[in-house]
C-alpha cells in the first residue's frame, strides 16, 4: 500500500494513490487530531432504482418535499475553515434535470471557486446529457458496480421494487450505464467504480474487475457490504471468505489501475496471523490504497430537505444539529467531543495509517473490543 507522506499536502496536488483528499488520515496528520473537512448533502430521495444492498433505501419515496435554500448550505460550507471535499448524494442526484441545473451544478462550481474537491455518487444510468453537463468541475464520478452480466443487474438493482420490473427495461439500463462510463472516461472524468464484497460479489470480484477496466474507470474501489438499514436482511459475509476475495483479487487486477479499499474490518492491532498478512500485502501492491472511513471523523451528511447534520449519508444515528440555527464545525466539534458514539471508536495509529474502526464495523464484529487499549502489530 503507498503511504500518504506525512506533510500538509497541497489542496490542488491531482487526486491519486498517493493522495486521497477524502481519507481522514491526511488531515489527522496536518492538523494533528480530527477536523471537519469533508461535507456530503443528500440533494434527492428519488431514484430510478432499488438495488438490495442500498443502505439509503428506507428514505427512497416517489414524491419529495422542497429544499432548503441552496444559500443556507452555500452559507453554511462558507463556514467550514478547513473544508477539503464535499460530495453530492441521494437517492439518484441527476434523476430531476432541475436538481442538476439548479442544485448539483452551482453546488460543484462553488467547490470549483474554494479549491475544493468534488464527488457524485451516481449510477450513471440516465441520458448522457445530464453528466455532460458537469464535466467542467466535477473531480470524481462515483458509481456502484457489482455486476458481471445484465442479468445480474437486473437482479440486483431492482431487488427491492416491490414490483416486477421488465427484464429489457432493465438490461437497457446496464448497458446505457457502461456506454455512459466509457464516453465519459474518454472525455476526461474521473470514474471510480465501487464493488462490493457481499453474498453474491465475493468469488466474482476479478470479472467485475475486468469489466470495471474496460468501462475506462480510473479506479476500482472494493467496500465489504455491512448490514445495515435498508439492507440490514442481506447474509453477513465471514471475515475468512472477506479476506480470501481480496487476495483472489490482488492476484488477478490490473496493477496500473489505482485500487482502493475502504472500510475493511481487518486491523494492524487485531494480533490475527490472517490479518497481518493481508493488510502487509495490500501495504506493499502498488496502486494499492486502504481509506480510513471518513463518516464521523472528517465528515459529515446534511441533508437538503431538511437541514439535519448526520454522522453518515445513513441516518442509523439521529441527526445531532441543523445548518439553520448551528455551524458545521461547531455541530462536528461536539459529536467529537461529547457522543458517547464516537468516543468508543475514536482512537487512530499514525504507524499503521488507521483511523479504528467505523461504528458498523465494530458492531458487527467487534461488538466488547476496546480499541483505544491495543497497540498495532509492525506491518
């Protein structure tokens, strides 16, 4: 894995493995403890999808209220002192054509002006025109992709309808998304496709691999999927076939396409042989990169209806302030200091590069650990 050099990185270095804007390790380094540097707003709860694993599923309606003002989240990012990155989500942020044009766009041109980069989580699916659109500023175009055929798509991505939906409706979709992310990389966006490792991705993943290079994707991101919400039903994968689908995948990938893991439930201190071999391996393959979760520790999830500041873009933890009557930074600052949440995984090791774990990650399989009294295994 390339380390990110401890030094305070330039904001306008080009986002690559050896520098990750979005992983809170880069400004623990700079600042020497956590700050609010990254903001996501939830800009839609409308999608044209419903896939299984979506852990923002139970907040999908048909219909949606009115935003907040696009000034009060302008107001309150102008606010944030040290704010690095934000990112745009949903829900589906281009299904509404008056969203792109009214809220995405400005949104992306604001962060363009402050030297701030950008993300949109999206499934590309949609007419081309729409992402055209933000090819002048936006920094990443983030896609979920978990699929080896159409057919799986169709599987997967409709799951949760709660009615049928026509297997060439669906087919039509798949193929617009992968046409959409070639002519896209070729006109110069930056595509990161997101796998899952689930039930279903984890003895697929070097296919989906494959299939994510030849949709011109300048990174591949691998996530584990974690119950959680909408998705809490789904088989939770054991830690043995989680490990194994990442060295299958380490053995088959392309080594110049940059690969990023996140959110992994394996740790430099955990003292398992299994474990230290893995993260050792993922340290030393080039264009290997592993992001400490920024939810909670440098960002934070506001949502565009109502104004309420979350921990995650998933409202499993009640939202702990509004925008309209409180600063961002003043909102992070006392979840930081004062939840009782965050103090039971807030604890970093600067030597392995990791932030702990996030807060599903140690419900789910590190329920009575305390991280906060072990000490990291030299990888």
């Amino acid at each position: 894995m390339m380390k990110l050099e401890n030094v305070n990185m330039d904001r306008y270095s080009a986002i690559s493995p050896g520098y990750d804007p979005w992983d809170p390790i880069v400004s623990l380094r700079e600042f020497g403890r956590h700050v609010l540097t990254s903001v996501e707003m939830t800009v839609t709860n409308l999608c044209n999808m419903r896939c299984e694993h979506c852990a923002v599923g139970d907040s999908l309606m048909l219909r949606e209220p009115e935003q907040i003002p696009l000034e009060v989240m302008l107001n309150s990012l102008d606010q944030v002192e040290n704010l690095r990155t934000i990112s745009i989500t949903g829900g589906e942020p281009t299904f509404r054509r008056q969203t792109v044009d009214e809220v995405i766009v400005p949104l992306l041109k604001y962060a363009k002006s402050r030297g701030v980069r950008s993300q949109i989580n999206s499934n590309l699916t949609l007419d081309y025109e729409r992402y055209e659109k933000l090819l002048p500023f936006l920094d990443v175009m983030h896609i979920s992709f978990n699929y080896t055929n159409e057919r799986e798509f169709h599987e997967v991505g409709f799951a949760r309808s709660g009615h049928s939906v026509n297997a060439d409706v669906a087919y039509r979709m798949y193929h617009k998304m992968i046409e959409n992310s070639r002519k896209l990389s070729e006109a110069g966006m930056f595509i990161s496709a997101e796998s899952m490792i689930n039930y279903r991705t984890y003895d697929k993943l070097p296919e989906i691999h494959r299939l994510i290079q030849d949709m011109g994707c300048r990174r591949h991101e691998v996530h584990p999927m974690y119950a959680a919400d909408f998705a809490e039903g789904l088989p939770v994968l054991p830690l043995e076939k989680m490990r194994s689908a990442i060295h299958s995948l380490l053995d088959a990938r392309n080594r110049e396409l940059w690969m990023l893991f996140g959110t992994l439930p394996f740790f430099a201190c955990n003292g398992n042989k299994e474990d230290t071999e893995l993260l050792r391996r993922l340290r030393k393959e080039p264009n290997v990169t592993v992001r400490n979760d920024p939810d909670g520790r440098n960002r934070v999830n506001v949502n565009m209806f109502t104004g309420d500041v979350y921990v995650t873009d998933f409202a499993a933890i009640p939202a702990f302030g509004n925008v309209r009557d409180a600063r961002l930074d003043d909102i992070f600052a006392d979840w930081l200091n004062n939840h009782p949440l965050n103090q039971k995984v807030n604890c970093h090791c600067d030597a392995a590069g990791c932030c702990g774990p996030n807060l599903l990650v140690a419900d789910m399989y590190y329920k009575d650990i305390d991280f906060k009294s072990r000490k990291a295994i030299t990888l």
